[in-house]
C-alpha cells in the first residue's frame, strides 16, 4: 500500500481496490489469530485496554515490588508442594528465599513486605507428609472394574434388521 492514491478515485473505492488485491495475493492467509475469536471480546469495555495489554506482554506489573515478591512467595510454597522430589522443594524454597533475603536487606518500594524467610526443613517435612497421605490415600481407592467383552459371532443391539414375513 505504497502507491499514491490516484486524483478523481474516491477514498474508499481505492482503498477497497488495495484490500482486494492484497487478498488476492494471499496476504491476509497466514495471520496470527485468524478464525479465532478476539480475546477481549466478552469484557467489560476498558479505556486502557491498550496499556494494559502491552504492560501484559512485555511482563511488566504495576504491583509495588513488595506485593510482587508477596505473591512470587505464595506461587513458589505451591509449586513446592506439587514439586516432584525432596531436591526440587529445596530448590525451589532456596531460590525463594534468596528473593526474601535481599528484599529483607534492602526494603523495596511499597507496602511492607510483611513475611520472613521460608524454614526449609519446615517446608520439606510438609511436603512429605503430603506425599505420605497420597501414597496412603491411593491404594485405599479401587481400580475401575474392567469392561465385558463384546459377544462374538451374534449381531444385536438397536440396529437389528425385522425380517418381514
């Protein structure tokens, strides 16, 4: 769409003729989200839409730096607890307290951060008590009974054919 719009051709035939073309050329085939409907779509309408959705995709928060570390503290304890071995818990609980330690050493801006460090023997001693009380949980439940096996050779069921005498 670089060429000039011509004299006498009224703003919307030309631009109607551009679309076109570039439709026949195929330009509009391969977009991102095409045949999808647009995300946004049921929400309530938001004068900074915009802003909003670029600070989301640039991984931006307008959270204080406090609350942020807050909330990272709740994600890391969850993910701690669904962790898979003792040495990712510790992992995850040391990475955590890492954050909380600096932050305890310089206040970040905002509220106060209002939690000390994760004791991480406290957190691994949780974690396999959880893993205890699944394990003992499981064999408690009964496998599903298994399905009977079709009658060879004999057709029936609903789509029988009536023989007409």
């Amino acid at each position: 769409m670089t060429e000039r719009k011509p004299p006498g051709v009224s703003w919307e035939t030309w631009a109607d003729k551009q679309i076109r073309e570039a439709e026949g050329r195929g330009e509009f085939a391969a977009l991102p989200g095409a045949g999808k409907p647009l995300p946004s779509l049921d929400a309530p309408y938001d004068e900074l839409w915009w802003v909003r959705g670029k600070m989301q995709r640039e991984g931006l928060s307008a959270l204080p730096p406090s609350l942020v570390l807050r909330k990272q503290a709740e994600d890391a304890e969850q993910a701690a607890m669904q962790a898979a071995t003792e040495a990712q818990v510790r992992r995850i609980v040391g990475e955590i307290n890492d954050k909380l330690r600096e932050a305890l050493r310089r206040p970040p801006e905002g509220p106060p951060l209002g939690r000390g460090l994760f004791d991480t023997e406290q957190v691994v001693a949780d974690w396999q008590a959880a893993r205890a009380a699944q394990a003992a949980q499981a064999p408690a439940q009964a496998p599903p009974p298994e399905p009977e096996a079709p009658v060879k050779g004999r057709r029936g069921g609903l789509f029988r054919r009536r023989r007409s005498a």
